[in-house]
C-alpha cells in the first residue's frame, strides 16, 4: 500500500472511531501535541481564506471547574426562564437533574480545553470554525486521544468578565469549546440513522 492510501484509510477510521469522550485521566496534554492539533485544525476549508479563527487553551484545572459551575448556573437560569435548550419534555427533566448536581463537571474533568474563537464576522466564519473542529478532533482520534464538543461552555464563555480573563478581545467570539484528553476506558459506538436522502435527481 502507497503511504497516501495508508493515510487515506487512517482518515476513515478516524471518522469512524471517533467518539465523544467523557472520562479521562489525569495526564496533562504536553504544549506540542496541543500545537499539533492547532495546526491540524487550521488545515480546514475556509470560505474566501479568510482563515477567521483563533484559539484559547485554558489547562487550569481550578478555573474549568469555575467557569463550570457558572455555566451550568447560566444554563439552569435559561431553562427556568424558558429559553429552552430543547422542547423534549424527558430531555429537559434529564438537563435539569443534571446540571443542577454539584458534582457534575460539563468539561468532565478533562485537562484541557481548546476554544475556536471567531475574529470576523462574515457569512461563513462560524462554519469555518466549525470545520476546524473537527478537524482537531479528528486528529485527536488519530493521535489516540479523546475529545468532546461542550456546547454547554458557549454562553459563559461569551459572558463580558469571563472574555476579558481568557483575553478574548470584545470583537472575538468563542464559538466551539473543545475538551481534549487521554481516554480512560473505551467508548461505546453511538450509533447514527441512516443517510436520508431527500432528492437524488439523475
Ligand atoms: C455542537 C455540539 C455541542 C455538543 N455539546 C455537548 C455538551 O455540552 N456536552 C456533552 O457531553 N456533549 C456534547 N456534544 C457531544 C454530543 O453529545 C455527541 O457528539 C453525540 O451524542 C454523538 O456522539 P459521538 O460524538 O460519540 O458520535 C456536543 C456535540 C456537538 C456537535
């Protein structure tokens, strides 16, 4: 096999093997697998190259735990005021148990967190960043390391205060919280639909 079919095959399995990791162990990430996975991220397409992103790498684990709790206080005070985050009553009821138990940490107490942050407003920058996610995650998955989205994080960190102390200037948004980490334990597959094809014109 061509090295380039070898890391072809590896992109796929990297598709399929990633998984949302929600347990990991106490190893810290060292600063050159974090720029590694920087630069695997900034590989991805972006709308007019404008290359809109930029990267917050917070490895504190005292302040994960603060922005945390205030996450889920922000998040709690949204459901009870009706700015649902979803309409599914069970779904709810779960969300309320959950981020209302003080022992729940949203950022699983994994070592490090990895913001895309937006810097120009424009039609595709938020896609831009999202492309660049999964690209790091991938290249998590690649490098045997676990990674999970925590959409959760967004509101906190978008909140004034909290930008001025992770130095988000007041033009830059945080758009994808990214937990990265050493696995602990195996993942269980999560299973998708199938792929709904609505028009297939020939
Ligand atoms: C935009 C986005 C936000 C997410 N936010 C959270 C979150 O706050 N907490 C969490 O535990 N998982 C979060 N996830 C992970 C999803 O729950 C997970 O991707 C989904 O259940 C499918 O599982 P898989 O990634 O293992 O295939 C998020 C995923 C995405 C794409």
């Amino acid at each position: 096999m061509s090295t380039l079919i070898e890391e072809r095959h590896d992109i796929l399995r990297a598709i399929y093997e990633r998984r949302a990791v929600r347990a990991y162990t106490a190893e810290r990430l060292s600063e050159n697998v974090i720029r590694a996975l920087l630069d695997a991220a900034i590989q991805a397409p972006t709308a007019m190259h404008v290359e809109p992103w930029a990267f917050v790498v917070v490895q504190d684990k005292v302040l994960l735990k603060r922005l945390s709790d205030r996450a889920k206080a922000i998040l709690l005070d949204d459901i009870k005021a009706g700015r649902e985050l979803t309409q599914d009553a069970s779904t709810k009821s779960r969300l309320l148990r959950t981020l209302g138990d003080p022992s729940f940490n949203i950022f699983y107490d994994a070592g490090t967190l990895i913001v895309i942050c937006r810097k120009h407003l424009g039609p595709y920058t938020e896609a831009d960043c999202w492309l660049a996610a999964e690209n790091l995650m991938l290249a998590a998955c690649a490098k045997d390391l676990g990674t999970c989205c925590i959409g959760f994080a967004i509101p906190v960190l978008n909140e004034a205060d909290v930008k001025d102390e992770l130095k988000i200037p007041d033009e830059i948004t945080a758009v994808v919280p990214i937990i990265v980490g050493f696995p602990r334990g195996a993942v269980e597959p999560v299973s998708r639909k199938p792929s709904q094809v609505l028009t297939w014109i020939r």
